[in-house]
C-alpha cells in the first residue's frame, strides 16, 4: 500500500499582529511558525499561500481591509499556485483565525482546487477564538473532500507549541 502525499499549505501574516493583549511587530507570522513545524515534523512539501496585493503594515488597517473583504466575500489574487495538486491526498491547512474564520485568501486558495477525495487537516493561530467557524467554512468550500478535526494554537505559545503539534500529526495518523 502506498502512503498518501502530503502538503503543508498555510497563509500567514509577518508584522504588526495581536499577541497576548499587544500589537507587536512578528518578523515571521505565528501560523508561518506553525507550519514550518508541521513541515519539519512530517517532512512533508510546503505551500505559502500569498496574495499578490499585500495587506498594510499597520494592524488596525489590515483589520479593516479584512473586515471589508469577509464583508463582502472577496477573493484576493494569489501570488503562487501549486502546480501538482492532483498528487496530494492530504493537506494541512494553516491560517490565523480571523473574524471567528478562515482568511479570504485561504477561502480563493480552497476555490481554486478540487478536493474531491483529499483530507484536510485545518490548523489555526488565534489570541482566544480557536477554530471559530473555519472547520464548517472550509466544509462548505470543500464539499467532496474529509475535513478532519483542527488544531487551535495560540500565537503567542506558537514557538513552545510543537509537543501539541506533533501529538495532533500523531492522532491524525490513527484516523486517516
């Protein structure tokens, strides 16, 4: 038997972020710390999802750009595709929890490809909300594919969270 193909695919925003009650300046996004320990754990392929116009420096501008955009079901412009999809049947998939769920850049990401028959492994960085509604959205968006049960971080723990994240790989591993 011949074991799945698996990709880790994450948004993440570098910068001024909320953590732990602060606005403070993060020169790698907590979600980017997140996957990369994902992608180290498994050794699986990694996937930055990016959009070609980037959101501003500011925190409190970038939340009300993305306010605006969940406001009205945008679809930001990818910078990078991957090119093979076809070949993963497993994707792990990051983003910060923003507005209770997943980033409109995660929402084009899932759009763009067919998951019929893929699993999703969803996993998110949060100040206090976990997953939110991002589990459902993502079921919405991905009708024909398993989206199983995700994992929340908090970003401001993400450096001290690879025991939890390796434990999550491990569990999925008995279910799938």
């Amino acid at each position: 038997m011949s074991e799945v193909k698996s990709l880790v695919a994450y948004y993440s925003r570098p910068g001024n972020n909320y953590v732990g009650g602060s606005i403070v300046d993060l020169a790698v996004g907590n979600t980017e710390v997140a996957a990369k320990m994902i992608q180290e754990l498994t050794g699986n392929e990694l996937f930055r999802i990016d959009t070609i116009k980037k959101y501003p420096l500011n925190y409190q501008e970038t939340v009300d750009v993305t306010k605006e955009e969940l406001r009205r079901e945008a679809r930001p412009e990818l910078s990078g595709h991957v090119d093979n999809m076809v070949e993963f049947g497993m994707i792990y998939l990051g983003y910060p929890n923003w507005f209770g769920t997943i980033p409109m850049a995660v929402c084009t990401f899932l759009e763009e490809y067919d998951f019929s028959g893929k699993t999703i492994a969803p996993f998110c960085t949060h100040e206090g909300s976990g997953m939110g509604r991002s589990e459902s959205d993502i079921k919405r968006l991905c009708p024909g594919a398993r989206v199983l049960r995700g994992l929340s971080i908090v970003g401001g723990r993400v450096q001290k969270a690879e025991d939890n994240i390796a434990a999550w790989i491990k569990n999925l591993a008995r279910i799938t």
